[in-house]
C-alpha cells in the first residue's frame, strides 16, 4: 500500500481531478511491475533463507573435520545435500562445495562402496554439471579396483580419424581472440585487486568458452575411463584424438608416453614425445608474439617483459585460461626422455 501511495500519491474525495487517459493505460503496468517485484523480492528471501542454512550445516561440518570427527563432518554434508537437491530454489552451484567434500571424506574414511553409490546418484542427477566427467573417471578407476586386467593388442598404426575443420583447438583460441582484450591492469586504480578488476567479459562468452572445452573434456574422459578399465587401443584413439584437435593440453601426450612404455612401443614413444615437443614449442611462440602485442598497445611492456623473463604464466582476466605458458619443466622433461629413449 507504501508503495502504491508512492506512485499515485494520496487522493482525497474532494480533489478528484478529470480522469486522465493516459494515467489510466498506465496503472495496469505499473501494477504488473510492483507484483513481479513482490514475486521476486519473496524469491529472492526463500534462497537467501536456504542458501543460509546451506552456509550454516557447511560451517559445522568444517569444523567437524578440522576436530577430527569424519564420519559427522560426512552426515551433516549428506543431509545438507539431499536439501539442497529437494530445493526449487537452490542449484547444484549452490552446494557442490559440500559434493566435493563427501568425495574426499568418503576416501579419507575409505569407504570405497559407499562413495560408488554417491558418484552413480550424482552422476545421474547432474550429467551436464562441469565435473561429472570427472566423477565419471573416478568411478571407473574404483571399479577396476586397480585390478586391470589389459585387453592384448598389437602394436598397429594410428587410425584415421575424422578432425573438425578448423580443429577444436583453433576454433578454442579463434574464440578466445573474440573475447575483450586482456590489458595487463594497465587503468585498475591503484591498490586494487586484481580479482576486483572490473574487465566487462560478458557471462555468455565465458560460457561459450567452457562449452567448447566441454567437448575435449568429454574426449579426455572417455580416454581415462577406457586407461582405467584396461583397454588401451579406446584409450590411444581417444588421446591421439585430442591431439589432433590440437588440444592445449598435455594430458593425451602424458598419458600416451605412459601407455606406450607399459606396452614398449619404443618408437610411438618416441614420435609421441616428439610431436609434443613440437605442438608446445610452436604454441609457446605464438603466445608469446601475442602477449607482447598487447603489452606494447597496452604501454604494459616492462610488466609483461618482468613474467616472461622469469618464465611464469601469464592468466586472462580471473585465470579463465592461459594466455602465455613456457612449458620450461615440462619441455625439459620431455627432452630427457627422448635422449634416453633414443640412445637405447
């Protein structure tokens, strides 16, 4: 009613004035207005209310954890759980902190059979969650109870795969490119966070972003479950697929290495290492020419010559993804073991 009288103002029986058109189209809108905002304000209330409670049972299990007492920390995170996925407000968003922490605390606890009921419920209520693939992996690694047994095969050359046009990886970076420019900082306000930074990246590029390394994740887990289970030729298509997609990714050359030495195919070994050598090296130099441009439009040359010369990674807006990454150890590492392999 407040706010009613805010918007009309307060007529009295003795001054009613002509009835203005206008003002009559109006007030059904203005009526529309204050009752979606009541609707949200409620909504609003109902998820603070139970994102608190949220906050709240969290608080007690840290601390339930931080004295010791697992198994109450693993009870309060599983009834603030189940809550949170009868909720019509909250989303998985809201409490995957709390999923993360039965899946440590179940391992910590070593119970291996329950933390396999948890993974396939969660697996099936949130298939299209960022780390469902990962609970995917893990699952499978628990079901192989490290007892692998390694389906026999022969050594025979790399299948030929379809490769989208241009590779997942160039049209990654291609939309990395679209994205605003990082600017080294170069106008934040003095004593200023970097986090802080208000660099405007629009939400839907950031979920575009993460739905394009989407498709790789769901390659790379398909490739670790295969590893896990034993069947290594679905796993070297799967990571040989990776790498063709041009993958900024060193796992499918890790993996690989390990798969090839297991299985002594010295010279896949050896072309595996090779080609990541090279797919590393080349994409050192490309970051490398693009940071310097925008360091020199940016006027932030001496900040980025300061990173490069140290040879530290240099982040886009919030750590979204690399910008610039010199690979030293890994480069390093790799080299020795082509040497070793070569000269036996």
């Amino acid at each position: 009613m407040g706010l009613m009288k805010f918007l009309f103002g307060t007529v009295k029986p003795s001054s009613i004035e002509p009835v203005d058109d206008e003002r009559v189209e109006t007030r059904p809108e203005y009526d529309r207005l204050i009752s979606e905002t009541e609707i949200l304000q409620t909504e609003n209330s109902q998820w603070e209310e139970e994102f608190s409670r949220t906050i709240s049972s969290r608080e007690k299990a840290l601390q339930a954890e931080k004295e010791g007492r697992m198994l109450e920390a693993l009870e309060i995170y599983l009834d603030t759980i189940n809550k949170d996925e009868n909720s019509n407000k909250l989303t998985i968003y809201n409490y995957a902190f709390d999923i993360d922490r039965v899946i440590v605390l179940y391992g910590k606890t070593k119970q291996k059979e329950k933390l396999k009921v948890f993974l396939e419920d969660k697996i099936a209520k949130h298939p299209k969650y960022n780390k469902a693939n990962e609970w995917i992996v893990r699952l499978s690694k628990l079901n192989s109870d490290n007892k692998i047994k390694t389906i026999p095969i022969q050594p025979i050359k790399t299948p030929l795969q379809i490769v989208s046009n241009p590779t997942l990886g160039k049209q990654i970076d291609d939309f990395k490119k679209q994205m605003p420019e990082f600017n080294f900082y170069f106008d934040m306000p003095e004593g200023s966070a970097t986090f802080g930074y208000s660099n405007k990246v629009p939400f839907e590029l950031s979920k575009k972003l993460s739905e394009f390394r989407q498709t790789l994740e769901i390659i790379k887990s398909k490739a670790k479950v295969a590893e896990n289970e034993g069947d290594y030729k679905t796993a070297i298509d799967a990571y040989e697929k990776m790498i063709i997609e041009e993958c900024e990714d060193i796992t499918p050359y890790e993996r690989l290495i390990i798969i090839y030495s297991k299985l002594k195919w010295k010279q896949k070994e050896i072309n595996v290492i090779e080609r990541g050598i090279s797919f590393f090296s080349k994409l050192k130099e490309s970051q490398l020419e693009y940071v310097n441009y925008l360091a020199c439009k940016y006027r932030m040359m001496e900040k980025a010559q300061e990173y490069i010369s140290q040879d530290k990674k240099i982040h886009y807006y919030l750590g979204a993804f690399e910008l610039y990454n010199p690979q030293v150890k890994l480069l390093n590492k790799w080299d020795e073991r082509l040497q070793k392999l070569k000269q036996q």
